[in-house]
C-alpha cells in the first residue's frame, strides 16, 4: 500500500437507479432532471444518517457509514421516500470492509463487494452481506431473508447474502433460515403449527365478530384526500401521495379514528374531480366525504415557489354540514424535504388532537 493511501473500514452503500441508461437513452432531460432530484431528495437522508458521499458513478451513489446500522437505516428511510417518485427506482447494496482513499479517488475489495451486491437486487430492494447482517440481526426494527450462497461477478468467494425486508410488508419471512432438520424433528414442528394455527382462527374468529358489533363503529371515519398540486408543478407531484402516506402514519395511532382505505378514496375522487385534480376544495371534500360515508375529510393544497420553498395548507371539515373544524398553513424550505416530511405530519396529528372529532 502506497504512503498516500488511507485505509478505513465502513459500512459501505453502493445506490443504483435501475433503467437510467433507458431514460437517458429515451429522454435526456427528464434523465438529467431526475439526477437533480435525487440530489435534493437523497442527499439530506444520507446527511441525517452521518452519511459520506464517497463518489457519484453517473447514476449511482457510494456512500460511507461509521456502522452497519446507520447504513441499513438510512438505506430503508431512502426506499420508503422514493416510492412514488417516477422512473425514481434504486436497487442497493451494503457490505461492510475497507475503502481505500488515494489521490482523491476511493477503491478497494468492500467497494467492489458493494457494488456486485447491489447488482443481484431486484428493483426496490436493499440486500446486505452476512457481515451486515451479523450487526443489525439483532435490530427489531429490521428484519432478513437469507438468499443463500451466492456468487458474485468478480469475486472469488461466494458470499451469503440477506435481503431486507420493511416490517409494514406482507411478505415478511422469519428473521433466521433454519438449516435443514430430521423428518420426525419436522413432523413434529409442522403438528405444533398446524395446531396453533388451529387455535388461532378461532381466536380470530372470536376477536372479528367482537370487532364488528363494537370498535368499527365506535370509530370516527375520516378520509386524508391526495393533496392539490396548485400550480402543477410535476417536479413535485410525487408529494401528493407522500403527504398522504406520513400523515396516514401519524393519525393511525389516534385509537378513536378510523382512517378510510386510500385506494377507495382515489377512485371516488378521480370520478368526482378528474378535470380539478390539482386543487383540491370544500366543495369536492364534501362530495367525496358523502360518497365515502365518512364523518370527516382532511384535504389541503401544497404550492412551490421560487423552487427553494413550499406552502402547505390543510383542512379539517366535518362532511355532514360542510364545515371547517379547523385549518393549518405553514411554509417550509423544500430543499430540505425530508424535515418537511417528518414536522409537517406531525403538526397535523396535533392538530388533529386538538379538534373536537373525538367529542362529537
């Protein structure tokens, strides 16, 4: 090793955007475009997590973390704010080793085993190696799938790769892959299953018919609409839903609130409002409310400026005389979107509280 050279072990992440070749291929400006957003959407997440941005690869990001944890953490927070972004799709990659710093540039073994991980991902995911896994495994809040021995382009060894899986996903496997047992010791374990499993449909059972004849109607409805994009500014439309998503978090957790299934409320809303979708009124909050059956409607508007900031409004209005329980505006600095994401929902779950829904 060179004098010059400086040798530090990271948790390396290795971000790549699937298919940008294609978009680049196909439209050079909204390729170009999408760099800038990652720029402005990324960066700050990578930051928050005492991040490094070691390279930009065209397309991809090498990012270095002091620990597996930080790594993995940053890297799921990165999925989950993309995920309505357009032609915005990552696959990533995260081993543990050295990188090597010389003459300005940054190689070395982890680097590459990084990079060749990332490239056995399937879009939206993010797969580890074992020497990752074997420091966040015991993170409840993150949960592994083994893939197995696999072999990696260019690389010796095979390497056990994990993939890992958000616990709101109705694919979660179990944390371990057991090696193979005895027949008698997996009879057994398949007996006990099926009894348990046995126990628990009449538990379910039980528990469902008490649901139905008391929390569901006990529960206050309220619809969050998609929010009005004011001026149509289509770098931001993706926020629409965005807001939608944090703020369905946030109000989950008001146990006297029942929050209607998003997917009825687009279709409602595409059919009452398809030539208004961008502004987002009483009038349609109402109707949409009505046709929902639901007690009450939070919907609001969002316009950018000057591309540094961003003007929320949001409404509270009780759908069954079209009035407005309470409001809120606020203007944040957008370049730093994900604070925005993280204090917006949150004051909008105070102000939820502070309204009178749950003593109507």
């Amino acid at each position: 090793m060179s004098s010059s050279d400086n040798r530090q072990l990271s948790a390396i992440t290795f971000i790549d955007i699937v298919n940008f070749s294609k978009l680049m291929h196909k439209d050079e400006a909204k390729a170009i475009h999408l760099l800038s957003l990652q720029k402005d959407i990324i960066f700050p997440i990578v930051k928050s997590f005492n991040g490094n941005i070691l390279k930009e690869l065209g397309d991809g990001l090498l990012i270095s973390f002091n620990s597996a944890i930080q790594a993995v953490q940053c890297s799921i927070e990165i999925q989950s704010k993309i995920e309505f972004i357009e032609n915005l799709n990552y696959r990533i990659g995260i081993h543990v080793g050295d990188v090597i710093h010389r003459d300005g540039d940054v190689f070395g073994d982890g680097v590459n085993i990084a990079s060749r991980i990332q490239e056995k991902c399937v879009v939206g995911e993010i797969c580890v190696s074992k020497t990752v896994y074997d420091s966040v495994r015991n993170q409840t809040l993150i949960q592994c799938i083994s893939l197995g021995e696999v072999q990696l382009k260019g690389i010796a060894e095979k390497l056990e790769l994990y993939k890992l899986v958000r616990l709101d996903s109705t694919q979660i496997e179990p944390h371990n892959i057991t090696p193979e047992m005895s027949s008698n010791e997996s009879n057994s374990i398949k007996s006990f299953f099926i009894g348990l499993a046995f126990s628990a449909l009449i538990l379910f059972s039980g528990i469902s018919l008490y649901n139905t004849f008391s929390a569901s109607s006990a529960k206050i409805s309220i619809a969050v609409l998609p929010f009005g994009n004011t001026i149509k500014d289509e770098d931001f439309n993706f926020l629409s839903q965005q807001f939608v998503d944090e703020l369905t978090h946030k109000l989950i957790s008001l146990n006297y609130l029942s929050i209607k299934d998003f997917s009825q409320v687009v279709k409602i809303y595409e059919k009452i409002a398809p030539s208004k979708a961008n502004i987002v009124n009483l009038d349609i909050a109402q109707q949409l409310g009505e046709e929902l059956d639901a007690h009450y409607i939070l919907y609001g508007n969002y316009l950018i400026f000057n591309k540094e900031q961003i003007r929320i409004t949001c409404n509270i209005a009780n759908v069954k005389n079209g009035s407005i329980l309470n409001s809120f505006q606020e203007t944040y600095n957008i370049l730093d979107l994900i604070k925005v994401l993280d204090i917006f929902p949150d004051e909008i779950h105070d102000l939820v509280k502070k309204s009178i829904l749950n003593k109507e």
